[in-house]
C-alpha cells in the first residue's frame, strides 16, 4: 500500500494509551491493517495483512 492510499485512514490509539504519544496508532484499510508510531505519524506506516494482524493479535493476548 502506498503512502497515499493511507492519507484518508482513519487512525486511532488504544484507550489504554492514556494522553501522552507513546504508542502506536492503527488504521483498517483495504487489505489489512496499518500501524504507524504515534510520535511520528509522518513517519510511514506499515499494512498487516488480516491474517498477520490476528496472528500479532493471537500472540499479545
């Protein structure tokens, strides 16, 4: 995907988070889902297909 398919995600952080910048933010997008560092939203962006993004999901909890 490229950076500017990502430009009208919809991202958003954990309400575990609580108020500062340091987590990571996700945004679903077509194909996947995108996270990116929430200190440097300018910083790129990587897209977890559905599946890597369950399995990533499967290993935290």
């Amino acid at each position: 995907m490229r950076e500017n398919e990502l430009a009208g995600a919809r991202w958003r952080k954990s309400s575990h988070s609580g108020g500062g910048n340091d987590c990571v933010e996700v945004a679903f997008v077509p194909g996947g889902t995108a996270v990116r560092d929430s200190k440097d939203p300018e910083g790129g962006a990587f897209v977890l297909p559905a599946s890597g993004w369950q399995s990533l999901l499967d290993s935290l909890g």
